[in-house]
C-alpha cells in the first residue's frame, strides 16, 4: 500500500505528533508498505529531511517551531504521479484542509489521526481581537466539519473517542489506535547515572518533567505542587527536560517562589538522550490537561518508573493508582 501522511509538524521540531508519525511511518515500512511524508518547509538554514515533500511555509511568531504552509502547490499532482492509495492526515490545521481537497480532487480515501486539542492550544496564541470562547466555538465548528469528512478518524486514547462522539457525532467511523512505544529504545535496562552525575543530582529524589516548555501544558502546578513538597522533601529536585515558549514564565515563577535552586532547566535534550533522562529519575510527573495520549508517561513507564498524572483525559485513562502511578 502507498500511504501519504501529512503532518503540520516536522523535523527538526520535536513534539508528540513528530513522534507518533516516525514511529508509525517505520512501522508501516517494515510491514512493507510505502509512506510518503508531506510537511511544510522549515525555516531557512534548518536541515531537510531526504525523501520528504516540502509545502512552502512561513513560521508562526505565537508558537516557535510552527510552520504554516500558505502558498499554492502543486501536491495534487505530486500524490497522482505517486498513486497513493491512501492519505493519512497528522494535523488538524492547515494540512487537514489540504489533504481533504487532495482526497476529494483525486477521489481517495482520508484517515484523520486526532493528535491535539488545538481548542484548547488556541487561547493560549490567540492573536486575534475576539474572546476565546468565540475562538473555541469557530475552532469546533471548522473541527467538526474536517472529522465528518475523514473516512476513517483515529483516537490515541478511549478518553479522546469519546470526546470526539460529543461534539462530531456523524464521524462514518472512528477508531482507539494508541501510539507504541520503542522498547528497544526505552526499557528497564538503561543506565541514568552519567544524566545524574552531570546535574549533581547523585543521591537526590528526581521528578522528572519532559516535553515542550507551553503554556497549555500546565507547568505553573508542577512548579507549585514542587515548592510545596520542597517543605517535606528538602533534598528533591525538580528536572526540567525541554524549552519552549513559557520558559522565561516558568523560571520566573520557580525564582518568585524561592525554589530555583532546586529547580534544574536542562534546556533542548537531544532525542537520542531522552532514555537516560527518564533513567535518572525517580518519578515522571505531568499536568497538562492536554494531552491526548501522553507519550512521555508510557515511555517513562516503559523505562520503569512510576508516573504523578493529572486526572485528566488520556493521563487518568493510562495511569493505574498504586500500580504504575498516583493521579492528583
């Protein structure tokens, strides 16, 4: 089968949709299928990606790393020479639209993968002069109206499926395909000690937050919930793994709350570095709302630690209480 997947995110952005869509595209590969990646262009000097079809693209000022693919293409044309027999959408935005005209120009089937709640993201970028609640309710609308499209749209959580059905009730068919985990690359075996050694963290009690550094991903609790804990818990220490556009927000309100000296900012971590920080923790925490699936909590407990999860959406849907997490 020949699969074209189009994303609104891509390498050298790292998120949790960039993760899912390599994952899937090498799986597919080994099964034999051929997939072809359909992104927009990064920014000038960033590397491009072999065998990746580029859409012209401007960045986003409000989200560092976002491209937005504006000017005309000749994709269609692209994808008919290719003779694909199916397009898989990994965004909801901008390439959602454009793999649905594809789909309708060339009379091929879409799948949809539901990766983000960008209802929620908006009123964290909104920079239009309407109130959120307009934002929401316009994003819904134009949401709804992509889902009862698809042929197919895949849920990464039975939480996500469900929240679907609420607001696109006439969706011809929607499926609970959850994201793997590589255990070759994360496991039990892998050894934290150097991640340790370099932050000065030997002999301390680690809580571990990994992923983009946004505002829609709750942080400010996490912050919170630390410098409460630091009063029991003097010798913990609170490791931050990634950035993002609300680090200066998060440093600031760790210094206001007088507990930066604990609080370590590792800054950007390169991919193939992540096992080793989740091996040098002692529990993963996350309180993002967010989330539709939360890969960094099944990669944490592939690598065998415990996971402190919001009782939310997909995070209260993967964590068993007193077996592999507490939720809060």
């Amino acid at each position: 089968m020949k699969i074209a997947m189009f994303t609104d995110s891509y390498l050298p952005t790292r998120d949790g949709v960039v993760t899912s869509l390599l994952l899937t595209k090498r799986e597919l590969e080994r099964m034999g299928h051929q997939v072809y990646v359909f992104a927009p262009k990064p920014a000038m000097g960033e590397k491009e990606e072999p065998g990746v079809y580029y859409f012209k693209s401007i960045g986003f000022s409000q989200y560092s790393g976002y491209r937005i693919p504006l000017f005309p293409t000749n994709k269609c044309e692209i994808l008919e020479e290719l003779d694909v027999d199916v397009i898989h959408t990994h965004g909801l935005l901008f390439q959602a639209v454009r793999s649905m005209l594809a789909g309708r120009s060339l009379k091929k089937p879409v799948v949809l993968t539901f990766h983000t709640m960008v209802t929620e993201a908006a009123k964290f970028y909104n920079f239009t002069p309407f109130p959120d609640w307009v934002i929401q309710l316009g994003m819904w609308t134009y949401l709804r109206t992509v889902l009862h499209r698809a042929e197919v749209v895949v849920a990464p959580t039975m939480a996500i499926k469900n929240e679907i059905k609420r607001y696109a009730p006439h969706v011809k068919r929607l499926e609970v395909v959850p994201t793997g985990v590589d255990l070759d690359r994360f496991n039990p075996d892998i050894d934290g000690s150097d991640v340790r050694r370099r932050y000065g963290l030997e002999g301390k009690k680690v809580i571990l937050h990994l992923g983009r550094i946004a505002w829609e991903k709750n942080i400010d609790l996490v912050i919170r919930g630390f410098a409460i804990l630091q009063k029991k818990e003097p010798e913990a220490r609170l490791l931050i793994v990634g950035e993002g556009p609300a680090t200066e927000h998060v440093r600031a309100l760790a210094k206001d709350l007088d507990i930066h000296n604990k609080v370590i900012f590792t800054g950007f971590v390169p991919d193939s570095e992540l096992p080793c920080f989740y091996a040098a923790c002692d529990v993963l925490t996350l309180a993002s709302k967010f989330e539709t699936q939360g890969l960094v909590v099944l990669e944490a407990m592939a690598v065998g630690k415990p996971v402190s999860g919001i009782r939310f959406r997909a995070v209260a849907e993967l964590i068993r209480e007193g077996e592999n997490g507490e939720l809060f």
